[in-house]
C-alpha cells in the first residue's frame, strides 16, 4: 500500500483500504522492486521504499505467525515442549511439526514430521518461545483444523523472506544479502 506520506507501507493482513502493490513474499523480489523503482510503477505515483522494507516485511510475517501460534496455544490445538510433543506425533494428534531453526540437531532428530502433515523450521526458539510464554522453545506440534491453515499460510510467506536451512546450523540464522 502506499502511505498519505508517498511511502511504501507493508498490508501484512491485506486489510487496509486502497489500492494495494502485490510483491511475492520474498526477499530478492521485494529489494528488486525497491531498487528498481518497480513500486511507483505499480502505484502510477512517485513513491518511495524504505531500504529496510523486506526486513519489516519479515518482523510482521514472524509477529504473525506468533500470534497465530499464540491462539492456537490458547485454544488447546498447539503444544510445547518435547514430551508434549512426542506424545501428540504417536496419538496423531499433531498435523503439523514446528522446530527452532537454532535448536539442537540432535534433539530436533529424534521427532518426525506426522505422515501426512508438515514441517515448519524456519521460526527461533525465542520466536517460538513468545507464542508460548516462555524463554525459549524448540518442539511445537499444532493440530489438524482450527488455525493450522493459516498458520501454514502465513509461514510460508515468511520462509520466503528467510533464508534458513531447516536449523541444520544450529544458532545461525542467515538472510540472503
């Protein structure tokens, strides 16, 4: 969307009133269109990109997959914890499987994505840790139904955004330059 002020703002929720600018979730494609002026053209106005916008793209993608998280924690369909989690993935309880891209390798082995369901490995620990309420947190299994989807969604607009190679490197975090 593009601001009372000529900037480019970011519509993470797709709510905002106007006529909205549609960049992939991803990085290059959002530096490009920065660089390049692309904006403007899709806007037929002079605008202007801030220099960080795909990192604020990535911040609000992360605070909403959080959030998402957050609910579907409040609402019984989101567990924490390894044996929580160990014990959902043998109920088949648990559709979807998320792990802290700078969790241990070792630990993060010792589950597997349900047959069937998902992986999600490119949120922190301390990311995962704010839907949950605590420090840190590695394992989390979502259930079927309810928020999953959006969550699925919404996670896979932020991968775009990230570059991570499912927590393989434990405690890095890489973004494309």
């Amino acid at each position: 969307m593009v601001g009372p002020d000529g900037a480019v703002v970011p519509d993470i929720a797709e709510k905002l009133p106007g006529r909205g600018i549609w960049v992939s979730a991803d990085r290059a494609a959002i530096d490009k269109a920065a660089r390049k002026g692309l904006f403007s053209r899709a806007a037929k106005a002079q605008v202007t990109a801030p220099e960080d916008l795909a990192d604020r793209v990535e911040a609000m993608l992360a605070r909403r997959v959080v959030d998402l998280l957050s609910l579907a924690r409040k609402s019984g369909q989101a567990v924490a914890g390894f044996e929580k989690v160990k014990d959902w993935l043998a109920k088949d309880q648990a559709e979807i499987l998320i792990q802290a891209s700078d969790g241990s390798g070792r630990g993060k082995s010792k589950l597997s994505t349900p047959q069937g369901g998902r992986f999600i490995g490119w949120l922190t620990g301390d990311e995962l840790g704010l839907a949950f309420g605590r420090q840190n947190v590695i394992h989390v299994a979502l259930a079927a139904g309810g928020l999953a989807p959006r969550v699925v969604e919404e996670a896979a607009r932020l991968k775009g955004l990230r570059l991570s190679d499912g927590g393989d490197s434990a405690g890095k975090d890489r973004r494309r330059k």
